[in-house]
C-alpha cells in the first residue's frame, strides 16, 4: 500500500495488467531456448574437474572425429587480449581476463572453468565427442578462502595480477592474489573514536551465495557468411553482450546484433557473455547456427555468484546514542578473475549514517571460485550484515530502541557519505519512521524463542544511459520501443510514464524491447536504473510527441501553433477547439506522415534507495531452524510507478536476501569442488520457508526524476540477514556473525550459550 | 551505365554490395514459409471449382470429425462489413468486397474462390479434411469477358455493385457489372479531330496475366489469449497488412503487429490480403499458430493478376507530324469485385503526349475471375500498347521517324495531362533522344522477317508516406530502421542517401526493415515511391543526426554549437577543430545519449517517369514465334541512386513486359476454369527467350527529392508490348493488336496477309 497521500496522477501509481502477463501465463513467451534455426548445431561446453590446474595440452583429434561433430574451440580460436583495457558500459575491463573466463587460457582456475566446446548435430553427439577430448591438466593445489588467498604463501592465481591502489598499480608490486585495495576516509577516525562512551568492534563471513535465477544462461549465435553475428539470449544488457561478444571474438560491434529473448531472472547475473562467444566461434567454423544451453550445475560452478567476504567492522557511540567513528576492513572474493564489487561495499558500509569520522579499507582478492558477479545491491547486502547487527548491538549495550536510534543517525539530505558524495533529497529516516509507526513493530511479540530485529540498507541506484522510441497509431494507441530488457516489469513501468505524460491509459501504450539494430544505445537493466532512467527517455519521447500533435491540431484547424497547448491528454486550440489523443491520432496523416518521438537519458543521478524492514523470527533451540514468522518492509520508491510490482521487488528481494540469510551457501570439499551445485542442495527459500511479506511504499519522490522515481529493485535484498541475526539474538540471545546462519551454526551458537 | 554528368555525388551513383546479398545467396534469407513457431498448425484453404456458383449449404461435420483438425473457418466467422467503406492507405475500399473475397460468403465468384479452410496437426490433415467439408453448389453461367460482362443481359455477379461515374452513383442507376465510369477530357476533341490530315482508330484486347513473383502468398499467425494478433507475412506492406487484416476480422488496428519476412517478388500482387485474415480465424478458434501457404495454382486463380481488357484508340494528326487530338475508350476487367486500374489506365493512355485536345472513357467490369490488382505501372502497359502501336501507324503512314515524331509530339514541364495535372520537370524527350542517338537505334538491322520497334511509356510515381529511424553506433556506423518492404534492394537505396547526407560510406549503414511495432506508419512498397520517398525521410533523418553531432562535438570542444557546422562527412569547430564521423561517434557517450534521427515523408509528389524502348525482333513466319534479337531501354530515373539495381529494375520490366507482350495468358475454358495454371502451361519468359537487355539510365532530376530520385520500377513494363508489336509490324508487315502476340496468333496474322 501506498502511503495516504493524494494521487497527483492518473496512470502512475495505478495497476494495469502487466503487457507482457498474457504471453507468459500461456507459455507463449519466447526465451532463448525457444529458438529454432534451420541447420541449428547444438554445443557443449567441457569443463575443468579441477579447481586449479595448469593445461598442458588439449587433444580434440577424437572429438573432431566423431560422426556429427561440426566444429570444436579452445581458447586458441580466440583472439589475444593481453593488455588490452576496454570501456565497456559500467566501466573499464580487463579483455585477457574476460576472454579466460569464458575459455581458459593456460589455467583452469575454478571447477567448471570452460577449457573447449563442441557443435555437433544434435546434443547428444556434442556431448559424448566433449568426454573425448583429452585434456593434459598439472593440478595446483586451490585456495578456496578470503583470508587465506591473502598470505603471501598462497597458490597464486594470475601472474598478471598486481594490487592496484585506488585504481593504480604501486612500483614494484608483486603478482599477488590482492587484485585491489580501496581506502575511502572522512574526517579523522582516531579523534572520532575517543569521543566515543562505546566502541563495538566484530568480525563476520558470508559465504559465497548465487542469483538463484530460474533460467540457465543460453544462447544461439550466427555468425553469417559476410561476417554479421546475430546473437539470441538472455541478457541484462544486450548493447552490453553485444561489445562484449565483439571485443571477444575481434570485430565490430555493428557487426553484431543481439536480439534479446525473454528473460527468466538476472539479478545482475546475465550481464557479463559466457555462452555467446563460445557459440560465436563454433558458428564461424561451423558455418551454422550454434545454440548452447547451461546446465544448472555451470549456473552454480562457472556463472557470477556474490562474493564471500571476511569483514571487521568498528563503531562508536556516545553514551546517548549518537554514533561519533565507523572503521571497516573488508576483504572481498573476487573469485578466479579480479572484480568483487568491493567498492561499492566500502560505500555502503556506513551508507545509513551520518557519521562525522570514518575509515573504510577494501581488498578484492582472488580464489579458485568462479568469477564473482553482480547480486542485487552489489556488497552491499554484506556489509550490511556486519555494520547493522554492530548497531544492534550498541543499541542493546545502550539500552536504546532501535529504530530511535536509526532515526537519530540517520543519514539524510546533506549528509556526506565515506567516499565523498553528498546526498540531495532521501528517504532513510522516513522508512525507519514507517517501520517505528508500522502495526508490525508496535505488536506484541510472546512465546519462547521468539524475537524482533530490524536492519536498514542502502543502494546507490544508477542513471547511466537509455533510449525509447515511440510511435503514434491510427487508433490512439502509442507503439514503443525501448532498449531496456524487460526482468521484473520495466515495459509496464516505462509505458505507465508515457501514458502518464501524453494523458492516455497504460493499455493504449503498446511496449516492445527491439534488438541492439533497433533502438539507441542503451545500459544494462540492473543498478535499478530502467524505471528511472528509460522511463527519463519515455517521458522525453512523450513531450516529442505532445510537441508534434501540437502542430498537426494547429494544421487541420489552420492556426498559429502557439496558439495550441497539450494539456491532461488534450490538444486545445483557440476558440474551444479540442481534441483527444485518440481523436487526433485518427487525423494525423491528414497532414502530415508518422508522429514519432524519441528520448534519450543519460547519466541523471539517482539519490539513492533505503529500506528499513522489522523481522520476527522463532528459533528451535534444539535443531537451530529459524522460522521467519512475520515479514515487513518499509522502502522509498520515491514515486511508485506500479506500485504493485514496487511491492513484488520487495517482497522477492527480502524472499532472496532471507535465503542468503539461512541457508544459501557454496559448499566446496577441500579439493576446491562444489558439492551442491543443484536446487536440491542448494536451498532456496520456498513457499513453506516464509510468510507473506507486508510492504510498505514509503514515497519521497527523487527530485532528479519528472515523476520522483526511484529504483527498488536491489535495496530489499540488503536488511534481511541482518534484521534476521538481531531477531535471532532478541530469541534466544546469541549474535551470528557467519552467514548462512543455518541450523547447524545456530544450533551450536545456542548449545555454546548454553 | 549512367550518362557522362560529372558525379556530384560521392554514395550515390556507386554500386555498393547489397546488404541483404549474403543472406540471400547463403539461403539465410527468412521468407514466411522458414516460419516455425511452437505448436503451430498448417492450414488449407478450400477454393470453389466452379467460376461462379451460388453457395446453398456448407457441412464441415465430416471435416471437423477428422482426428487432427483443429479449427475450421467459413464466411460465418467473419464480422459483417455490409455498407463498410473504410480509408485503406491508397484508397477508400469496400469491404462487403474484400471480405468476400477472401472467403466467399452467398456465391462463388470464380474458379478458385476461397470457401472455406482447415487447421489441423499436419498439412496433410488438413489437406484430407478439406476434402471432406461437403458444399451445395448452384452453378451459374460465368461470364469471362470484359464486353460480354457489359451486355445488360449479362449474369450479374454482385447485386450490390452499382456503375459510380467519377466516384458518385447516380439515382435509379440498376446493379451491374459495370461499377464504375470514368470520363476525362482536356479541350474540344471534335474540334481537334476536325484539324487533322490522318485519323487513326484502331481496337486493341490483352489477355489477364499475373506477376509471376516466384514466392507464393503465405501466412502464419497467432491470436494470442490477450487479443493480441501477430502476422508474419510476406507484403509489400506492412502497415496496410496490418490494417486490413484488422478491419476484417474486426480489431483494432495496434493490436495487430505485422512482421515483415523476406519477400520473393510482389509487383503490385503483394498489397491485398489473402491469408492473414483466414489464418487469423483458425488460430483464434484453435488457440494456436497457424501456417497458410499458397500453392502456385492457387496463386494464379485466386491473388489478383492484372485486368484483361477492350480498348479503342483514335489519333489524329496534321501532315507535319504533330498530334492534335486523341480519343479512347477503355475497358478492364476487374475480375470478381470492382477495382480495376481503370482510372490510371485514362490517364495514361495519352500521358506521354501533348495532345491539346482529347477525350477518354474507361469501364470498370466484373467478370468471373479473380478479382484484379495492381502489377507494375496499373493499367498503363495496356493502354501504351494500344496508343504506342497507334502511333507507329500514323509515323508509317506519315512516313516520319518514330524517335522524332515522339520528340516533336512529347510531353514536357507544362504540359497538362488529360485528367488535369500539370507536369513539372520530366524526362520523356530525353530518353526518345537518347534512344535515337543510341548505336542500337544508328545500327542497321539486315535479314528476312526482321524488323525494329520502338515505344514509350509513363508511370506517375507515387510519394504517400515513409518512416526512417536511425542511430549512431559508437563504432562510427548507423543502424536503419524502415517500414518499406524491401522487394527490390531499398534497403541499400535508403542507405546511401542517409550515407551520402552524413558523408560516410554506404557498408556504414546498417538497414533493417521492421516490425509494424516498431517503426512509424510506412505505406505500401509499391508506386515507385519507396527509393523516393523513403529516401526523402531518410535525408530527413540523417539531417537530425548531423544536427545532434553538431551539439556534441560542442559540448566537447566547449563551444557554442552555432561555430559548429556538418560539412563533408565531418563536424568543424573553430580553430580549425574537427572530428570525422567515426571520431565523434567514439566519443557521443561522453556528453549524453544515444545520437538518434528520425524522419518521415508524407505526399511529396513525385515528377513521373517515362522510358523509351528499341526493340529487334525476328518473326519465323512459318511458326510465327518471334525472338527477340536485340533489347534497349533508355529511361528517366532522376538520380539513379545504386545503378546496378536501377538496370536491374528497367531489365526485370522488360523481360515481364516481353512475356506479357508474346506469351502470357490467363487460358480459360468455356466453363471458366483456368486451364494452364502453372508454370509450366503459363509461360513466362526463360533466358532462352530473352537477350541481355542493354539500359541507358537517364538522369533529368526530379526537384520534389533532395537527391533528385524519380522511381524507376514500374515504368520499364509498359513500352514492351507495343514496341514488339511495331517492330513484328516492321518484321513481317502485320499489325497485331490483340495480346499476347503468341505463334498462333502471329502466323495466323502473316497467313492471312500473305
């Protein structure tokens, strides 16, 4: 539910049936598995059995004898990237790491690291000709931990891996593990903390946990025969798998097109290209159409999970609950190839609070893990974890409630964040307002083993670029395309605005996600930016258009166009002249042809997203189940488009971040290989592990947006595990510091209590 | 090759590769029948045996029984449309005739008429249940003649047509098959006839023939659970696909989305609808997609060939060889439902001519065969045959040059056409002046039975309306994207204008026709409009994209965009500043979005063109085949844009205009069933029948286009038959005037002279 405030709009904060509901409740949705080409090859790809081995030799002779075969590639097939750095979208990428990862080079640097692939005329073929390909490996022994990839003694990764110190590579460092050190400062942290009446300092784990989405990577590629590739797949991104398949395979990005399928989740997971270069490669030699699925067990082994990260967190309070020091040190798992998004996480880490003097130190650090990837809120949901059960605690110590002290040290308009940057117009306080006033916190909670916490997060949310194109029909319907792949409803999203800004209804907006040929440039769908920054690009569009229908009134009545205005989905002329949209739509090629507008946004600067949720959870002491009993989440959306699909990021982000919380976790045998890479043993939160999650849409519209939006699509998923470990200490009095926090750990917490 | 003129040009007046070559010579190319979507279903169409027959009963018990049928459709399932007159793109339609038409309703109107249809599991199923659906036939006398049709004793096909004289019904008119009257006149013709010294008047019949596109129709669509119906066709015209598809099975328009595939020839057959609608049906009432292709024999009888038709033709001239009245009177045959065209087929009879004084009737009839539609320049190759042989009489008699007399007697800037309009600047005279002054016209022709003709012919060109969209990619190349079908190579046409404009190369453009989604309304590909019209909404598009270059090379140099200009290819900034295209394209994401230009075109009327064609035939007289020794065509195309595909479009419409003229012929028998509907009994012409045909592109710019372009795919098909026709009159001394001039025909004709 909205809060009460009067609508000031007729579309916006309405629910229309979702445009894309009817396709996907009849099946008829096309996702990348869908695809059939004639003359379509299936491929395989082989995969390391070792977590860290040399490749000495890869022997394909028997595999390209196998009947059926059609093509086979190495990372030989590949062009050399050494050295090369490439902007790529989001920021500059090293080329010789991402072409290792999706073919290794000399090593096999994680269980499932791709070593060669087969195309063959059916599946079956391509499979059995992969076991034939002798693969010469020397294992090396893997290092599989944060902390212990750290010591100088440790298995070395990547020779070509130095430090780097907040962006730059020290004289004289030495190849290590330690890809990155960020050091981010305010104030001056050593006067801070002796102000402080109490200094809590604590070390937490977290695991390394996966996106979970229900669709395995795939993807058909053709590589034609005047050198054109046409990719198909499910992606975040597909102008940015479009440079990433072409810098990967050597040529232009014109030269290919993707076209986006539906996709089945992301979660930040489908923006980096596994599938598409290899597929791309086999096509070119081949010469037909090469389609490769995953199998759920890559997903787990050689996808982007969300880094395990080792963190150390320190803050202090004064005796009346004002917070004076933070200081962190994390280290992050970037997994085989540097790139945790430990920046970020240093940013966040006290991102809640407003707090005079801080230090933040970050490592990304590499392991015989696959490379880690974004996850809703990129290291944000960990250090989350560590800062808000440190909060939880000083508010016990202190005696204070927790949401007064939140609502205390809140972070708000004016406030400088750790690395710099001021923030303008936010709603922090308000959610912890809302949860403080919520009929959830103001309840009573009885019975044994029960308890309350409540945690905040925090998300930057993105601008960066977008593009809609949209079309007026006949029938007083608006056709728009837009580059933005549509996860969790954008094209419902992205229309309501366009309806909204031409006064017509959301169903008379016919939305479309066009392949990279079709649309202008435009970023990935993650960083919660798509109703914020495309929806910028439709409301453009939508003036483009009221400009133009402006003009084609002024022509059939024979009038100065100024003396004609579009206002509440009509054009007015002198004289009480009028028209309805639909009205004019039917007479615009009187004079004139097709009424297109398009708009673009690029770069416009979110203020940023906060949640505060309040959990109630029972504990069995005996087994050291936690069963979550009631769920609430207060959140900014600054303006709620849909708000029903507000209300479903919510809820899926805190169904996921509880997870994260309890059970989900990468189990490895000390050989480096993943035990559990299946949804039967990798547990995922179902239907019977958690309530309904009650919502609350906490509105302080975004100034940097015509309509106030602000992403919700990653902040839901930062509070939980940490609302979860305050709930579990107000149950049964012990603080989990570790996550999965799953029966065994609580168990044996609540025995040691004991 | 083009004429000498220094180019002015550095795109246009080269001939690129196309960019559609690979896939169609790989066979990648995806035409409607490469089509294959989940669950989808194949379609028969039951067609009428009888040419015309009232419909007493249909039982489709038997049919619907069969185990694997799935839907079956009948007139019943579509709405109503008596009385509806709805604006088609080109025209107002009724659409009582277009329903029919593409399923009978009360009566059979000829052999082939769709009566019923069947989806099942396979096509073979559907084949046998087709066979089962049991109708009541009460055959009726079919009337097959254009003159016959006239008689007021005539069986009459449609009680609801009433004769229209320019487009109005007068009071009392009775029905007939006669549906509308056309009159023009310009001057006094009685007094022109009075002025002259010679008075030709000849009668001239040509037979029905078809276009002979080597793609039959096909169709495959689904009715989605949401309302929501998806066509993937083969058209010339996606946007009125999408509309008459809607308007006859009673949606709205936006909620059909029409996606072009690979079209393999249309000529003007590929407008009207036949299948969307049908399979529509099935699929809405079997809940999946449904695939409808045509086979050739129903292709012939059933799509809409060009009219057979009657014709009178009166000249009068002085003895010095100039023209001074003309009078015709005109008959097509516009098979089952009015809509023949006749009107064109007035207005172009004298077209070529400034005739001061004249005078043309033109009948519009209905016979039992399918109902007419356009091919190549409508109702103009007829009328030229009949005018153009006219003409050569009279230069016979008169004894003048037939090149001189049509440069002394031609149409020019100011002439004012029978039905009213004035030219402006057209090429008639040039290209009678450059076939005179060719080697072929100099060259002697030497042997028994040879001789040489020449002819000329018109075609308005049309302009109607054109949607361009088009973006930067940072790899310096532009993404296209049109509504225009491309039948005839338009995409690489429209891509070198936007190159020429923008100054880079033609292989930088990437052209891609879309979806009715995704791309403003686009009319018809057809008219000779798409190179000039689109291409004008091309410019259009590419003019915003300099000017969007423009501003951010200022915002980079940090300058104000007024010292910034477009010039060449480049963006220049003062102090000698400047970027290529491709520099700036690198660098647009620094200062904003994606760089998108879009552009449209409505009614800018084209010029006309006209063509001028030499012809050397020998006529064996004892077979009375004629071959064709020798072809030239000399015509106007303004600016000829890519060359290759202008020659290729004048050398495709002689070779048509060659078969029409000798063997083409819709062959019925006395109970109106086409006897020789296939290829191998309707004969078109091979290259044994044909010599290459040498081409000279006149260059007179049409000033209503940016680049100058005139069309120059519709005229090159009216000069042929009447130039065979001269030139077997300068062979063996007969004059034929009934088309086509087949061997019988011809040695019945040198029999009787001899």
């Amino acid at each position: 539910m909205a809060t009460g405030e009067k609508r000031k709009y007729k579309v916006i904060g309405t629910r229309p049936l979702r445009h894309d509901g009817v396709d996907k409740l009849t099946g008829r949705a096309q996702y990348g598995a869908d695809i059939r080409l004639t003359g379509m090859l299936h491929g395989v790809v082989l995969r390391s059995p070792h977590a860290h081995a040399k490749i000495k030799s890869i022997d394909t002779s028997a595999a390209a004898a196998l009947p059926g075969v059609r093509a086979i590639c190495t990372s030989a097939d590949f062009p050399d990237q050494v050295g090369r750095i490439v902007e790529l979208g989001e920021g500059a990428v090293n080329m010789r790491h991402l072409s290792a990862n999706v073919m290794a080079h000399d090593k096999a640097l994680y269980k499932g690291h791709a070593v060669a692939a087969v195309a063959a005329d059916s599946i079956h073929i391509a499979e059995e000709a992969a076991k034939l390909i002798k693969i010469d490996y020397e294992p090396l022994p893997p290092v599989m931990e944060v902390l212990g990839a750290m010591r100088d003694d440790a298995p070395l990764l990547n020779d070509d891996v130095r430090m780097t110190e907040m962006g730059t590579v020290k004289p004289e460092t030495k190849p290590s593990n330690v890809a990155a050190k960020f050091l981010f400062t305010k104030g001056d942290v050593t006067a801070g903390f002796a102000k402080a009446d109490i200094i809590i300092e604590r070390e937490f784990r977290t695991a390394t946990v996966h996106q979970g989405y229900i669709e395995p990577h795939n993807a058909t590629v053709l590589w034609n025969a005047d050198g054109k590739v046409t990719v198909w797949m499910s992606t975040q991104g597909t102008f940015t798998a479009r440079q990433q398949t072409a810098e990967l395979v050597g040529i232009a990005v014109s030269d290919v097109k993707v076209v986006p399928m539906e996709i089945g989740g992301g979660f930040g997971g489908k923006i980096s290209v596994y599938l598409p270069p290899v597929a791309a490669i086999l096509s070119r030699k081949s010469g037909k159409p090469v389609q490769i699925q995953m199998e759920r067990a890559a997903v787990f082994e050689a996808t982007g999970p969300t880094p395990g990260s080792f963190m150390r967190v320190k803050v202090g309070a004064t005796r009346d609950g004002k917070i004076v020091a933070g200081e962190a040190w994390i280290a992050f798992e970037a997994g085989a190839f540097p790139g945790s998004p430990i920046a970020p996480g240093c940013m966040c880490v006290f991102s809640c609070y407003d707090i005079p003097d801080a230090r933040v130190e970050g490592y990304d650090v590499c392991v015989n893990k696959p490379r880690s990837n974004a996850y809703r809120a990129p290291g944000s949901t960990q250090v989350a974890f560590a800062m808000e059960t440190v909060v939880d605690e000083i508010c016990e110590k202190l005696g204070v409630d927790a949401a007064e002290f939140r609502i205390k040290n809140g972070a708000k308009e004016g406030t400088r964040r750790v690395d710099g940057p001021v923030y303008h117009r936010i709603g922090m306080i308000e959610t912890v307002e809302a949860i403080r006033d919520s009929e959830h916190y103001q309840s009573k909670l009885t019975g044994p083993n029960r308890g309350r916490g409540i945690a905040t997060g925090f998300w930057f949310n993105a601008g960066l670029k977008s593009a809609v194109v949209a079309t007026v029909n006949l029938d007083g319907t608006v056709s728009l395309i837009e580059g933005s792949t549509d996860i969790g409803g954008s094209r419902t999203g992205i229309a309501m605005q366009l309806a909204e800004t031409l006064g017509i209804a959301a169903e008379a907006v016919k939305p479309q996600v066009a392949d990279t040929d079709s649309i202008g440039y435009t970023d990935v769908t993650g960083g919660s930016r798509v109703t914020f920054a495309t929806g910028i690009a439709a409301v453009e569009a939508a003036k483009e258009i009221q400009k133009q229908m402006v003009e084609r009134a002024a022509l059939l009545w024979e009038v100065d166009s100024a003396s004609v205005k579009y206002e509440d989905g009509k054009v007015i002329g002198p004289a009480e002249k009028s028209f309805s949209f639909a009205e004019l739509a039917a007479k615009i090629h009187e004079v004139g042809g097709a009424v297109i507008g398009h708009g673009t946004s690029s770069s416009a600067e979110q203020g940023g997203a906060f949640g505060t949720h309040c959990v109630d959870v029972e504990v069995d002491p005996d087994t050291g189940k936690v069963q979550i009993l009631r769920y609430t989440i207060a959140q900014d959306a600054g303006t709620a488009i849909h708000p029903s699909y507000v209300e479903g990021q919510m809820q899926g982000g805190v169904v996921q971040g509880i997870g994260w919380a309890l059970n989900e976790e990468y189990f490895y045998d000390d050989k480096g290989v993943m035990r559990n890479a299946t949804f039967l043993d990798y547990r995922i939160p179902t239907c019977y592990d958690v309530p309904m999650i009650e919502t609350i849409i906490v509105e302080v519209p975004d100034p940097a947006h015509p309509y106030g939006v602000r992403g919700v699509g990653e902040v839901p998923i930062c509070p939980p595990p940490a609302a979860i470990a305050n709930a579990i200490h107000a149950a049964v009095g012990v603080r989990m510091r570790d996550l999965p926090m799953s029966p065994p750990k609580v168990c044996a917490a609540v025995m040691q209590k004991k």
